[in-house]
C-alpha cells in the first residue's frame, strides 16, 4: 500500500522549488551541495512540443512531472504517482492534474499500450516523460523524481501539515475527524493511503494526495517551518532526482512563487474496467483528453 501515496512526498520538493525561497537564499552552500547531488538530466536538449527554449528570466510559462517512484534494489520500480503542475507566473496561477496510475495510453517508445505507470518500468524517467507529454500533448519542461524512502522524516522535519479533512474516518489505529487536522508524518502517511472508506475511491485517495503536497509547499513558504533543514536537505539528496539546475530552482523561487497563490485542482474522468486481458484499466475518452490538453497548453500559453 504504500507506494500509493508517494504523491505527497514530492511536496516537500516543492517546497524548494515553488516553496520558500528565503531559507535556500540564507543557507546557499548547503543547498548547492544538495541540488548539484540530485541533478539528472534528461536525454534530449528540450521536448519536441516547445518551439522555443524555456526561458525562466522572461517568465515563460513551465510544466513539472512530480513523480514517485516505488524503486527497489533488484527492480527499477513503477511510477506509481504522477502529478503534473504548470506555473503561469504572469497569471499569478497553478494547476495541479493527477493522472490515475492505471490509465491506459501509447507508451512512447515501447510500440504499445498499457497503463501509463508502467512508463518508468519499461524505460525510466526519459520514457515517463515522453508518454506523459504524448498523454496530455503538452511539453514537460521539469521534472522531479522522488523514491518513497524517508518520507515520513520530511514531513516531520518541517513540523508537521494542516489540512482540512472532509470525511470522518479511522485507519491504522489513528482517526481522522472530519474539520481541520494537524498531521505528523506517519498520520499524513495513513491520511494519504485511505481509499476503501472513501465512496470516491481512489479520487478520493488523489483528493487527500494534493493536500498534502499544499500543506508543505505553503508550509515551506514560511520563515521560521525549516528549523530541521539539515535533516530536510538529506533526505531529498537521498531520495530525489531531477532535471533543474541549481540556477534553475532559485530562478523558480524567485520569480515563480506567487502562482501557487491561485491553485485549480484537476481530476481527470474516465471509466475503469477489466480489459479482455484480464487487467482492470482507466480509460479516459479522447474528448477528454483533448479538452484538458487545452486548458494546460492554454496556461501554458503555447500555440
């Protein structure tokens, strides 16, 4: 169960990315340690679906791919989260689309369909980005990888989240009461796990997900939430990989942070079932898909 909730990790990320930028300014050397630890390109110079190169000193509109990825010794793992976040600097705005790990699409450069988390099995970031960019047929310009390890430290790290529960329930020996709730790590881990006591079901999961990745990129806006920095700061170089430079990530901060301001949350509808495979899958209709690719490329401001 627990590489269901990987998505919220990546919060922590935001954190440094479209987060508080004061921290990483005060502390400079450690967090070029880090960011220079974490990089990892992506093998190509820019996606196909951009014209021009993105330039963050103009404020050019920019996607990022958080994903989390279940990574083990012996097996490279599945992407069992993808959040794809777009940042409108002149609109002062955020959108946030969680893709349900089992939607069925082309894999680029497998030559076949399956869902869409298998990506990262059959070919790692490089292919998860290139079949997210073909699902959605927007460029993904970022991207951001985090493995589930030390997650709970994070959050803890940072004191905790707030978040607003809408449904009263109890998981895990901890209850969940339905108004506002402070959690510690190991309670935004159950938080984000539930599902089955949910009648949204894994909407309902996704829902609580993007919480929590809120609740710690607002967090992380704050001065005085980072007194464990040196904690944070090992825990990403553990566990995270990306394509941002350092120049990059303070450009992000500085000219960024006030999109998260305005944030849309978007669930992506379809229809699941069990294929003739035996293999239950989401399938989400061209239609629309098409009309989400408009609102993103529309944020995005591209042709």
């Amino acid at each position: 169960m627990k590489k269901k909730i990987l998505l919220w990790i990546l919060g922590i990320v935001g954190v440094l990315v479209i987060g508080g930028g004061i921290y990483a300014y005060t502390l400079y050397s450690k967090v070029s340690n880090t960011l220079e630890a974490v990089q990892q390109p992506l093998n190509r110079e820019k996606s196909e679906k951009r014209e021009d190169n993105v330039d963050l000193k103009s404020q050019t509109p920019i996607s990022i791919l958080m994903l989390g990825a279940d990574e083990r010794a012996d097996e490279v793992g599945r992407s069992d989260t993808l959040l794809v976040i777009t940042l409108n600097p002149r609109t002062k705005s955020m959108k946030m689309v969680s893709i349900p790990r089992d939607t069925y699409t082309e894999i680029v450069g497998k030559g076949k369909s399956d869902k869409i988390n298998h990506a990262y099995a059959f070919g790692g970031i490089d292919m998860s980005v290139n079949t997210v960019e073909n699902f959605l047929n927007i460029p993904i310009d970022y991207y951001i990888e985090v493995n589930m390890a030390g997650f709970k430290d994070i959050v803890d790290a940072v004191g905790g989240v707030d978040v607003v529960n809408d449904l009263d329930f109890s998981l895990a020996g901890h209850h969940f009461a339905k108004g506002p709730i402070h959690l510690n790590g190991e309670e935004a881990l159950v938080y984000s796990r539930m599902r089955k006591q949910d009648p949204r079901g894994d909407f309902g999961r996704q829902m609580r997900q993007r919480q929590i990745i809120k609740a710690v990129i607002q967090k992380g806006a704050k001065f005085d939430s980072l007194a464990n920095f040196g904690d944070i700061l090992g825990a990403i170089q553990r566990n995270v990989k990306t394509n941002l430079s350092q120049d990059d990530m303070f450009r992000i901060q500085q000219d960024y942070a006030a999109a998260r301001n305005e944030t849309e949350e978007i669930q992506i509808e379809g229809t699941g079932g069990i294929a003739a495979d035996g293999i239950w899958y989401y399938h989400v209709s061209e239609e629309t898909r098409q009309q989400l690719s408009q609102k993103l490329r529309q944020h995005l401001e591209l042709k």
